[in-house]
C-alpha cells in the first residue's frame, strides 16, 4: 500500500488506519459539533446588534455602573438589630457583577487555598491518632448535595445557629453574635464546599516531593519555616495552584450559593445567577446581552485555566530519588502542634463537614428551626420512592447520566488513544485540548450557547431540541449532550493515565504477529486499561447525576423532564417546596457517591482522587 503524506501528517500513521483515523475524527467532530460551534453561534449573537457585528453589547455591560463601579454601595459588617438582639452582620461590597463574581472567585480561591494546603501538609507530614479518621472527614466535603448544603452552611451563620450556639453562647469567644449573609455568606459556602479540590492537589504534590531536596536544605542550615517557605512549598506550589484555580472556575460557575443567599439582593449580583435568572424569566429568548456576559464569563474561566496550564508546565522540577520511589517524611507533631492540631486544625474541619451532616439530619427531621433540627421521621425519605413526580426526577437523571457516559466513554477512549499514541499528528494537540477545555468552560456557558444554539441553526430550530418549542421540546437529549461534554475531562484523564502506563511495543508485537489494530486495540489495550475506565466513568457518572447549571436551566423548562438538581432546586425555592425532601434527594446522591468511591476502590485496589488538573 502506498504511503499517504497526509495521513502522516494529520494521524501519525504513514498509511490509512481507519481505526485510527476514526479515534480522531469522532471526538473532533463530537466536541466541535457540540461545544466550538454553539460557543460560535452564541458569539456572533453577542457581536450583533441591528443586524451587524457590533461591541454594543459589551459597551453597555462595561458602561453600566450595575456591571462595573469603582464606587461600591454596601458594607463589610457592621453592627445591626436582629430579632432584637445586636449583631455582627457580614454582607459584602457592591462593586457591580461583573467585579463582584471576580472579587469572590478571588477570595474562595485564597481561603481554599489557605485551608486545602494546610490540611494536606499536616495529613502529609504528620502521624498522630485519629489520622485515618481524619483522612475519612476530608473526603465528606466532596459529597455532592447542591442547595441543601448552601441552605445548611446559611442556617449554620444565622443569628440562633450553631456557630453562635458554640463561639458565643457556650465559649464566649464572640462579642457578640455573628450574622453572615450576602456575598460573604456566598464566599463561606463556596469555600466550605470547595476546599477539598485544593486538599486533595496540594496532598499529593507533599507526598510526591523527593525527601532527599529537603534533607539537603536541612544540611545546609534550613531549618521550619525557612525550610517550608523555600523548598517544600515551591515544589507543591504546581498542584497547589492547580487546584486553587480549577476552585476558582468552579466558584465563578456556582449557582447554588447565590440562589440559596438571593434573599440579599447583593448575593443576585453575579454573572451565574443574572444568566440563571434570564432563563428562569424568560428573558433569555433572543437576548444578546446575556450571551455577551457568559462570554465575559467564559474568557475569565479559559484565562484562569490556560494561566494554570502555563504555570504548572513552567514550574516542574526534577526530583530523583535513588532506589525506587521514596517513602514520603512523615514525623511525630511537637507539643504546639499536636496543640494547633486538636484544637485549631480539627474544629475548622468538623464546622466544615456539618453541612453534608444538616442534610442528613434535614432530610430525617419533621423541621428546622434555630439551632438543630426538630422531630425524627422516615417519611422524607420514603417520599422520593413512593411520591410519582419525585421518583421520575430519579429516573430522569439516571437516564441522562447513564446515556451520558456511555458517549463519554466512547469519547475519552478514542480521544485518549488518538492523541496519546499518535503525538506527532497535526491533530494529536487539537484533540487533546479539546478533550481537556471542557473542565473550564462554565455549565452555565453551556447552557447558554445550546439555548441560541439549538433555538436557531436551522436543523434544530422547531425541534424537539429547541428550548423556545415549550410545547415539544425535550431537554432530556439536551442535558445528555451537556454531560458529555461537561464531564468528558474526568474519564479521559483517567484513561490517558492507564496508556501511558501500557507500553506501545505490547501493541505492536501484537500487530507484528498479524493481527490488525482492532483486534490489538480490543484484545490487549483494552483490557489493561479497564480499571482505568471503570474508575473515569464511575467518577463522570456521579459528576452527572449532580450537575447543576445546566440541570436548572434547561432542564428546569419542561417539568415531566426535570433532572434531580433541577427537583431541588424547586423544592428549596419553590413557594409549596420542601428543604427536608429536597434533603432527602440529597442523602440519595450521596449514596450514588459513595457507592461509587467503595466499588472504584475495591475493584482498582486504590484510592481514587476526585478532582485534580495536574
């Protein structure tokens, strides 16, 4: 057969492989169909005005003081009158949304930063009792509960909640009660939410640093804090970074939090929830402004993404360590620490998991008034088994996600193969950003985009897949193009991680026996890889069920559809909703969740991290 020039070029392979040029072009054309051109289409209807390309949607975001003021209304505390008592209220400036959603994005990005880090070095470097404990607490934050969790964390920072029941009615630690609400009370949820993303980056970078770097410093003279300031925290500094900013995309995305805290109308004065709002309203039909500011919304998120991408491929460092892999330097604490442990470190995480506890005793409770919840009951949980419309919301997402991931898996497998074993095609980088953008892309930008997308290109237009067809319109097939796209990234990062440690000559020894790549592919990478994929869609199948900015978007406009995220947040928000059944939906995620962590553990005999961007 005679050598192609352009399959050389474009797939790596000197002749024509239609495996391999399948594994490139599905993907490609998937994720270009159904991310590039919706993000397209959304951009010419943000750069058109009376019929031509036009900034005039930008100039009246960036011109108007509700976007943008140097002069901001509100405060930070103050001291207030609530149910005739004095209080510290903590609120936030004003500084218009689109500055308000950067300044809070900002400080999640710190205190996470701050709080993930510093449990990871003491989980890293330190072995005192209660450790694995510990270790299992870190990982209850990561349970995924949207609404029901936020309505916790703000009833947790009332006036007569717990937080005051500890610090200022039995410590007297607070002058006075502290009251959080607005855009701090959105910070504090973010961040309790979100910490884990940092810990479990920051974790790993400690454990994987050469032991011998530090020893070195410490022969030369460094010595605590010197020591950790500059050579243990720069060689963490990648993952912790890392981390740090995927936290901060997830904040500028999050929806939960301001919705739960918009009876503060400072908390509504963000990017996620103005778009939110216009679907709720129905101002988004045809309304360019809106797409102009998911697209501000989008290039903050990709700036922050590629900056981290920069960062972290700028700073490796090389760390060899003789005689195989080192065995991490783990000591006992001193006196102070053991101290700061007990007393400091291990409170802040116990306030940080009481949330994903509200929802727990929420959804077994009759109500919640004041500090706990009141009256024991099964009926909660027995109502999203027996009550219809709760119990097809079940269905419906587990539809979706199930669907979802069969197409994620299709897509990693070949977008990981294509780019991983072909590195020198054309096309290998292309596909391999594709495969990894879609972490940054907001679901609130997704959503978005298929609402101009699939409202009108003319093959969607009138379809069941077009969202003004209030009548026809199904957002089940939306919602699974959405998942397929929006948790690709987990499975295919997972799976890359499986080639690189399957040798290439496996494969073509096999091939040089005689059999072809198909039977190479499905006989011997396959099924060295399938703990890999196993552990990627199990891990993008949770992240379906619970995804949340395109479920209560569009897939809030048809009610027999509704996902579950979408049943919560009617029940949180709803005038005749329920936060003790949209509690209960939430203790059934958080079985999906574990479940899926046990059976990943026992089946790939490791322990499998959530999120991370390294």
């Amino acid at each position: 057969m005679k050598v192609s020039k352009w399959s050389e070029k474009l797939f790596g392979t000197p002749l024509p492989d239609p495996v391999v040029i399948t594994s490139f072009l599905f993907p490609l054309l998937y994720l270009v169909a159904f991310l590039v051109i919706p993000v397209i289409v959304m951009l010419g209807t943000a750069f058109k005005y009376n019929g031509h390309i036009s900034l005039y949607w930008f100039k009246s975001i960036f011109g108007s003081s509700y976007y943008f003021t140097i002069h901001p209304d509100g405060y930070l505390v103050k001291t207030t009158v609530y149910g005739g008592q004095e209080v510290y209220h903590f609120y936030g400036w004003d500084f218009g949304v689109v500055i308000n959603s950067l300044l809070v994005s900002l400080s999640v990005m710190l205190l996470t930063t701050i709080l993930g880090t510093t449990f990871a070095f003491i989980m890293a470097r330190y072995d005192f009792p209660g450790k694995n404990i510990m270790r299992i607490l870190l990982f209850i934050p990561l349970l995924v509960t949207p609404f029901v969790n936020v309505v916790v964390v703000k009833k947790m920072f009332l006036p007569d909640g717990i937080i005051n029941w500890i610090f200022y009615q039995h410590l007297h630690l607070f002058p006075k009660p502290i009251w959080i609400d607005g855009l701090v009370g959105v910070i504090i949820a973010q961040t309790i939410t979100y910490y884990p993303i940092v810990y479990l980056n920051a974790y790993a970078s400690f454990i994987n640093i050469d032991p011998s770097l530090e020893e070195q410093a410490e022969n030369l003279g460094s010595r605590g804090f010197h020591l950790f300031r500059t050579v243990t925290l720069p060689l963490a500094m990648p993952g912790i970074m890392a981390g740090a900013i995927l936290v901060g995309i997830f904040s500028l995305e999050d929806l939960a939090a301001p919705i739960v805290f918009q009876g503060s109308a400072i908390a509504k004065k963000l990017m996620s929830y103005q778009i939110y709002s216009s679907f709720v309203s129905g101002f988004a039909v045809g309304n360019p402004q809106m797409a102009a500011l998911a697209l501000i919304m989008l290039t903050i998120a990709l700036i922050m993404f590629l900056a981290v991408r920069w960062y972290v491929g700028l700073k490796q460092y090389a760390m060899l360590s003789k005689g195989g892999r080192w065995k991490p330097r783990v000591a006992k604490p001193k006196p102070w620490q053991a101290l700061l442990i007990a007393f400091v470190a291990v409170p802040m995480l116990l306030i940080t998991i009481f949330p994903q506890i509200g929802v727990i005793l929420l959804a077994f409770s009759e109500r919640w008034y004041g500090t706990w919840p009141e009256g024991f009951t099964l009926a909660n949980m027995k109502a999203i088994l027996t009550q219809p419309d709760i119990e097809r919301v079940i269905l419906n997402s587990l539809l979706y996600s199930t669907v979802a991931i069969f197409i994620i898996i299709l897509l990693s497998l070949t977008a990981s193969y294509a780019s991983g074993r072909f590195k020198k095609a054309k096309l290998a980088p292309i596909l391999d950003s594709l495969a990894t953008i879609p972490i940054a892309v907001p679901g609130i930008v997704i959503a978005m985009s298929y609402f101009f997308f699939f409202s009108t290109v003319p093959p969607f237009k009138g379809t069941a897949l077009d969202p003004t067809n209030l009548i026809y319109f199904f957002p089940g097939a939306a919602l699974i193009l959405a998942y397929s796209i929006r948790r690709l990234p987990f499975a295919a990062r997972s799976i890359s991680a499986g080639l690189q440690q399957v040798h290439v000559s496996l494969e073509e020894a096999a091939m040089n026996l005689g059999a072809g790549r198909w039977k190479a592919l499905t006989s011997i990478l396959l099924p060295m890889i399938s703990l890999n994929l196993l552990g990627g869609a199990m891990l993008s199948f949770v992240y379906c069920m619970s995804e949340t900015s395109v479920g209560i978007t569009l897939g809030s406009i048809n009610s027999t559809w509704y996902p579950i995220t979408a049943k919560m947040r009617e029940l949180i928000m709803g005038a005749v909703g329920s936060a003790n059944l949209a509690a209960a939906l939430g203790v059934f995620l958080m079985l999906v969740q574990i479940t899926a962590i046990v059976v990943a553990n026992i089946i790939t005999k490791q322990r499998y991290s959530f999120i991370g961007l390294t």
